[in-house]
C-alpha cells in the first residue's frame, strides 16, 4: 500500500462500521494515526485496536463532545491533519414528506448536518494553527439528484453538508485548509443486503439506474477518502466528489 498518509493524524466519525470502518482501515494501511469516533463503544474500540489508533466515544451532535474529541485528538497526537466527518443516519420514519413528522425530520438534521457544522467548527482552529488540513464531509448522491422514493429530511440534510463543504472549502483556501463534500452512491453495507433481499423488487428499481450495475463496496469509498485526505488531491478544494458507479451521469444505462 503506498504510504500517502505517514505522519498524518485523522478523525474519523461513524468509524465504527459501513464506510467510516473501511476508510479507518485504509487511513491506517497508508501510514496515518487514526481517531475513531463513534457511539458504539464495541465496534469503535475494536476498529480502533485493529488500526493501532485510539477511540473516542462520542455522540456527534453534542457540542462539547465534539469538541473535546478534536482536543483529546490534539493532546494524544499533536495536531489534527484529516478530519473525515462521516456519521450519519437514514431512519425508516423518514420518508414521504407527507408522513414524516417533525421529530424525525430533527433529528435526521441533527445528526447528518449539525453534526458536520461542529465537526468543521472545532476541527479548523487546530488545522490554522498547523497551517493545513484536509476535510471530508460525506454528503451522498440525493444532495444532486431527486429520487421519486424519498428520504425528505436525509435528503434534505446532505444538501446542506454539500452547500456547507463548498464555502468552507472557499473560505479557508488560502489558510491551506481544504474541505471537500463526498458524495457516494448506493453502497453494500449490512443494512442495505438486509432490506434488499427482503425486497428484490426494491433492488431492481434503484440497480437499473447504476451504469455500472451494482451498489459500491465500502472499501471502493475508502479509497476515494483516502485521495482526498492525501496530497494527491491538493488543488481540489470546495468540490463535489462523486463516487456513484455513474449515477448522476446515466439517461439510459446499459442493459
Ligand atoms: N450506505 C450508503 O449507501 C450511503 C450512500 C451515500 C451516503 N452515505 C453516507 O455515508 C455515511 C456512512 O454511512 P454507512 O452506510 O457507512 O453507515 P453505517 O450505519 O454503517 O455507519 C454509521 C456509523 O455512524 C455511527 N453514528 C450514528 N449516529 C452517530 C452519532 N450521533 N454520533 C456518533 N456516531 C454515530 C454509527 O454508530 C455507525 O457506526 C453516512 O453519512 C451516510 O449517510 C451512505
């Protein structure tokens, strides 16, 4: 594995599964300490004992957790050089406009988009004082494209992270601080195998608009993270990073 990211210190939220354990992982595999940040005390400490790194309990919506998570980051390791900002939720009671209540509209926002907001807010100050960083935003393909089965308040929250991560990445540009949104497709993760085979149907109507003809292994987004964290992105800042199997190109897809 080349070694992009020897000496780099990175948090990562929702490390403890789907996407955020795969990038701990290849953070690791390319030379960076790694912070995972997660709820989930077992998962989390057992990704952070696979990976040499250190965990960190955290619940990405409570403000003085987040920031004494970028603190315990600065205190243990030095500085903060990748802040991949990564957990989110999408909840059954999400869903049509029409039905979802308010309640899970909140929360939804809470803990896709303010919890991002935090993350940025009190992750920056220790990238100025190193003079540089890289941060990564997991937004999603629905921040660009609408789909006729709605998520209204997960949907709505990515918007925000994208539109959040492009004037970040503007206005600390020159302080050598580069924010970038992610934006994955579908992607094979326990929780979609599970409603997936419990429904082929549902399978087949969101497959046919993949050119590619399947959904993402988390590791395939991984590798796209790591790019990002690592200098071989350094001219890309306040982008949308799309890696969508080509979804937000295709008319027709192949058959
Ligand atoms: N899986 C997909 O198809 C897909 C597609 C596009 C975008 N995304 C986005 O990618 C990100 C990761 O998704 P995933 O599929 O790997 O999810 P996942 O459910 O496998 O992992 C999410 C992790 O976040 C943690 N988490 C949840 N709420 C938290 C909180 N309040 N504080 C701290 N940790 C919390 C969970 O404990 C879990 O470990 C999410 O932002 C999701 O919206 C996923």
């Amino acid at each position: 594995m080349v070694q992009r990211l020897e000496g780099r210190v990175a948090v990562v939220t929702g490390g403890a599964s789907g996407i955020g354990l795969a990038t701990v992982r290849r953070f690791a595999s390319e030379g960076a300490k790694v912070v995972v940040a997660d709820l989930d005390p077992a998962s989390g400490k057992a990704a952070a004992d696979e990976a040499g790194g250190l965990f960190v309990q955290v619940d990405v919506t409570d403000e003085e957790q987040v920031k004494a998570l970028f603190q315990t980051t600065v205190d243990t390791y030095g500085k903060l050089d990748i802040a991949f900002n990564n957990a989110g939720i999408s909840p059954p009671d999400d869903d049509s406009i029409l039905t979802t209540g308010i309640e899970a509209w909140e929360r939804v926002q809470k803990v896709n988009l303010t919890s991002v907001y935090l993350c940025c807010k009190y992750a920056i100050p220790h990238m100025q004082a190193g003079g540089k960083g890289s941060i990564i935003n997991t937004a999603s393909f629905v921040a660009t494209m609408g789909a006729a089965t709605s998520q209204i308040s997960y949907t709505a929250s990515k918007g925000g992270v994208l539109a959040m991560s492009r004037e970040l990445g503007v206005q600390f540009a020159r302080e050598g601080i580069r924010v970038n949104a992610l934006s994955p497709g579908p992607v094979n993760t326990p929780l979609l195998r599970e409603l997936f085979a419990k429904d082929p149907e549902r399978a087949a109507r969101r497959l046919v608009h993949v050119p590619l003809g399947r959904f993402a292994e988390p590791e395939e987004i991984a590798a796209a993270v790591a790019f990002l964290a690592s200098d071989d992105s350094s001219f890309m800042t306040a982008s949308n990073f799309l890696v969508d199997g080509g979804i937000a190109g295709a008319y027709v897809t192949p058959l």
